[in-house]
C-alpha cells in the first residue's frame, strides 16, 4: 500500500475510542524504525515532517520518494500517511506538490480571519486531491522550529467555524506544548476539550506535545475525541540516551563499533520502544 490520506484511519479511530500515533522523522533510521514497528503491530501510522526537518532530509521530494520507496522494500501493508507537521502556505504547497498525502496549515499565529480564510483555500487543495487537512486554533505552546506559542487555549467557538470549514481534523490548544514540560505545569485543560469536542460535533482532535503528558491525561484526552498524537521530543530523548549510553560504554571503539549501522543500532531500536510504548497507550495496536 502506497501513502494513504488520514482521513479514514482518524474517523476509524474517533469511532473505535482510540487514537493514531503522529510520529516525526529525522532521517532514514527514523522512518525505518517507526514504518517496522507500526507493521509488526498491524497499526496505522503518521509520519510527521516538520519544515525543518525536510529542509535538514534534503527537502519535501528527497523525504516523499524516501518513505514511498521504504514503503515499497520493506513490503508495509499498515496504512501510512506522510504528513506535514506545522505547515506554513508555502510550505504546504510545496509538501502537496512533492506528494505528501497529509497537510497541517498552521494558520494559528494568524488573526482568526486570515486563518479562515487560508484554511479554506487548503480545504478546497486537499479535496480536490484527496489529501487529509490538519487546520490549528490558537498555538501550542513551547517551541518548534524557533515558532514559539504561549500556549493558550483555544475557544471552542472559533474551533466550529473552522472545523465547519471542511478540514479533516484539529489541533487546538488545551495546556499542551511542545518539548519537555515544566516542573509547574498545570496540565491539559479538560473543560477546554470537552467544549472544543461539542462543538465540533465529533471531528478528530490533534493533541501536539504528546511527549511528557501523563498516560491517564493522554488516556482521558482519547475519550473526549483526540483521534492523533503528535509525538516528537520523546523519540529524540531515546534515541540520544541509547546513543550516549553505546559511546559511554567505549563500544564504539570496540572492533567495528564505529560503524554507523552498529553505532546507531541502540538508538533505532529505542525508537522502536517508544514508538511501540506509544501505540500501546493510544490503543492503535491490531487496528491497521
Ligand atoms: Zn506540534
């Protein structure tokens, strides 16, 4: 199976009270560990790119023919969608051009007005080519690729109006950001959630800054319509301490250790870990 839009494992996943995991790839080993684990677990999966990250993998083409032609090798039969994560207007219609099957349009930096209105113009893009819109109410907080949010919470009403737009699912702010959480964090606002999941009348929520969320928090989240975690920080707080733990140990210069398949061997699989304790939580397993 070739790239799939979103739209049909999130409906899937609002129905069955459970949620897809959003997982972002830095690099070959990334996008291996992560396509093998969701296989193995028969579960779907999103693959976020950040614009960042793109630009560091050689751009939106270099990834697209990268995850399709991994796709193909490793014989994946799990629906995968290949999603831009935080998408810019320029960026999206590049990522649409070079063939993602998943857009986020992050207009929620915009005034309302002008997030509506850019929204809209993807709504009728991703239709047309039958491609899955992620649209964002309010930022989240912390900090992604130097965009820094406050974290604020979104208003339930603006979320129907946007979600009445046609898009296929929504990320809105409910005390969630990006990165590692601080030491006095009040938590995901529940009231917030419930009122946004009302409103727009059962369309998948987003929940970015999957990483240090309590597992009763995400748990609680599913059920009030979360359909997609974003998990990103947490792959790379593995990957870096199975990395550190191979170089500490001097293993890298034990015979061929320096060999970057050997060398990168641990922090694979500790994505792998990740990815499957994640998919665990979410409740995705067996669903493909
Ligand atoms: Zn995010």
């Amino acid at each position: 199976m070739g790239l799939v839009s979103a739209k049909e494992m999130l409906e899937k996943a609002v129905a069955g009270g459970y949620a897809v995991g959003h997982f972002n790839i830095n690099n070959l080993e990334w996008t291996k560990a992560i396509l093998t684990t969701a296989q193995e677990l028969q579960s779907p999966v999103i693959l976020g790119v950040s614009e960042g990250a793109a630009k560091y993998m050689c751009g939106y083409t270099t990834v697209a023919a990268m995850v399709k032609a991994m796709i193909e090798e490793l014989g994946i039969t799990v629906p995968v969608a290949l999603h831009l994560d935080h998408g810019t207007y320029e960026g999206a219609k590049k990522a649409i051009a070079a063939g993602f099957s998943s857009i986020q349009f992050d207009g929620g930096h915009y005034a309302i007005e002008e997030n509506l209105e850019k929204t809209a113009e993807f709504v009728a893009i991703c239709k047309e080519k039958g491609l899955s819109l992620e649209a964002e109410v309010g930022s989240i907080g912390g900090e992604e690729d130097g965009v820094i949010g406050a974290g604020e919470l979104a208003d339930p009403q603006q979320c129907k109006t946007i979600a009445d737009l046609g898009i296929t699912m929504l990320a809105a702010g409910i005390g969630n950001i990006h990165g590692k959480y601080p030491a006095n964090w009040k938590g995901l606002n529940f009231e917030v959630l419930e009122g946004i999941h009302k409103a727009c009348s059962g369309k998948p929520l987003v929940l970015h800054g999957g990483t240090g969320i309590p597992a009763d928090m995400v748990k609680k989240a599913i059920s009030l319509g979360v359909a997609k975690v974003n998990v990103n920080t947490e792959c790379q707080l593995a990957f870096a301490a199975a990395t550190r733990e191979y170089i500490e140990a001097g293993k890298d210069q034990a015979g061929k250790g320096f060999d970057p398949r050997k060398l990168l061997a641990p922090g694979y699989q500790a994505i792998k870990d990740t990815v499957k304790e994640k998919m665990e939580l979410f409740g995705s397993i067996g669903k493909a």
